[in-house]
C-alpha cells in the first residue's frame, strides 16, 4: 500500500527513518521551515542534502510526484519538502520560483500570525489575501508550489481558494465540528477545499483531537469517516503533524519564532506549554499499520483505505505540484 503522510516535522535522525521503513510509510511532506529567512532556508535545504546523502539506502528526495513511485519501487521513503509559513520567499516574489527549483512543494500562506499573503488563524480580526498575497498564488500557481491553508484564518483561505487556479490543501487538520480549536476548520472551509479538488489530512496531533492524548482510534476513525460523508472520500487523506523526539525549544520555535518575547499559548492555554503525550496508537511511524485496520474496522472497503492513506495524496500533488507548461 501506498502511505503518504501529508506533514511532519521530526528531529529527522537514521533511527526515524528506518521506524518509517519498518511502518510501510512511502512518502512523508517533511517541514522545510517556520520561520526562516530565505538566507536561513538555504541551510536547511543544505541539512537535507546531508541527510539525503548520510542516508541513501533509506530515503530520497521528492521534487515531481513520479518520485514518490520511483522510490517506492526502490524500496526507499520520499522526503517531499515544504514551508509552513511564507517567510523563506520573504517579500520577494522571485523567490517562489527558486524555491520550488530547490525542492520546496510546499507552502503554506501563513503561520498563525498575519503574513505578508494572507491572515493567520490566531488573529483578531481576518484581513484575507493581500495584493502581494494575490501574486504569489498565481506564482505558485505556475511554478506548480502546492497552497496549504493549514494555519490560516477562515476568511484569508476562501479568498486562496476561490483566487487558485489550482486545489488548495490543508495538510494537518481537522474539522472543527469534531474539536472546535482555532486551528481546525469550519465545514464550509472543507466543503470549498473539497469544491476546488483539494484536499484536507487529518492531523494526529493531540491538542487538535477530542479528549486529546485520550483520543480513540475508534473516535478518530470516526471523525474520517463523517467528513469523508461530507467532502467525499477523494478529497482525504493522513497528515499526522508527527513531531518525534523534538525538544521543548523547537516548540518554542514554532511558535514565537522571533515575534514574541513571551511564550505564545496558541489557545491561551498553558497547559499546552510542551509537547502532548503521543496518542497510544500513533506513538511514531511504525504505528501506521493501526490506522490502517482502524479504517477498515470502520467499514472502509480496501479501496478507500488506499485512498486515505497515500493514493489521494499522490492525486493532488499531480494536480497541483506540476509546473505549467
């Protein structure tokens, strides 16, 4: 089986990816950056290379859909890599092509915060798409740079969808009617991401759940299961936001970056200072095998389960990962 994991941002180590070996994972969008410049994502496309070359027998870039087949043929995990903020391009519109010659498939608009593309799902008040915003969509448009919304406010990810002339993702999420967290999205934001051919992974990530580190495999299923009745089972698929072996300083990274001195809560929270405890059937990548008998013990026939775990995936990124002619 295909399964492609449609984000994680691990302290990428050789044990971790032999744990995605041994868990069958094909392809993993692994996290470029947050909220590096484009200076400092240039260092991190440069660790990637290390690893690449460190760790040939196990992983291999991914930068055209086709690679995630060829690597599963050379019993290898392709490492597509994206952006969950806009910052590595920062205000200059040329940059979207260099990144995405580099490797980069992906990003998203914002990070929580407002960008200078669009409002983040954490603001006051949603502003939508800016001018340059408008512009870098129809870029990475053209360029063929995926269009995630998975931080992004209501308003700023309509306006990216209706704007695209391309499927716009969420690739770690989940609806809102399941867990009502800011980061989670309204079933009319799924409805439209489902409308534009797109599609939503669903995150793992336990302050995103119901009931949290408690959250069942039955509960998660079911949560599938529901949005799958209401954007179509075409339009899902896995985005775990895996974060394995990542120290509370990388949290803090996350979230402050160098915006804040004082530690953003996200939710206002802080009880979610650190890291959750790991869900106790998704501890790490060789897990996967659970969700997939998950699946199918909530009645999804062999095809669907397909679907979810990495066919949809490796659909949308040909639609919208190829570079126009």
């Amino acid at each position: 089986m295909l399964i492609i994991d449609g984000l994680q941002y691990s302290n990428w180590s050789r044990q971790i990816f032999e744990q995605m070996h041994e868990g069958g994972v094909s392809a993993v969008h692994a996290t470029l950056a947050y909220h590096e410049t484009t200076r400092d994502t240039l260092t991190r496309f440069g660790e990637w290379n290390r690893r690449f070359e460190d760790n040939a027998d196990l992983i291999t870039p991914v930068k055209a859909p086709a690679d995630i087949l060829r690597a599963k043929q050379e019993g290898r995990i392709g490492i597509l890599l994206g952006a969950q903020n806009c910052s590595p391009i920062e205000d200059d519109i040329d940059m979207v092509a260099v990144m995405r010659d580099l490797g980069l498939m992906i990003m998203q608009l914002t990070y929580n915060n407002q960008s200078l593309l669009a409002c983040g799902c954490y603001e006051s008040e949603d502003s939508g798409i800016t001018r340059f915003g408008r512009q870098v969509i129809q870029e990475m448009n053209r360029v063929g740079m995926v269009i995630d919304m998975s931080h992004s406010a209501e308003r700023s990810t309509l306006e990216a969808i209706e704007i695209s002339q391309r499927p716009v993702i969420i690739s770690h999420a989940n609806p809102a009617s399941f867990y009502s967290a800011k980061r989670n999205k309204s079933d009319r934001v799924l409805k439209a991401i489902a409308e534009c051919d797109g599609l939503l992974g669903f995150s793992t990530y336990p302050f995103h759940l119901n009931h949290g580190s408690d959250c069942t495999l039955d509960e998660y299923c079911d949560m599938i299961a529901r949005t799958a009745d209401l954007m179509g089972i075409e339009h899902i698929g896995i985005g775990t936001d895996l974060c394995q072996e990542q120290p509370v300083s990388v949290l803090e990274w996350m979230r402050n970056g160098r915006w804040s001195k004082a530690m953003d809560y996200g939710e206002g929270n802080q009880n979610n200072a650190g890291w959750p405890a790991p869900l106790t059937w998704l501890r790490d990548n060789r897990d996967f095998p659970n969700l997939i008998q998950g699946l199918r013990q909530r009645g999804f026939d062999d095809e669907s389960v397909t679907r979810i775990m990495g066919r949809n995936w490796l659909g949308l990124l040909e639609r919208a990962a190829t570079p126009s002619a």
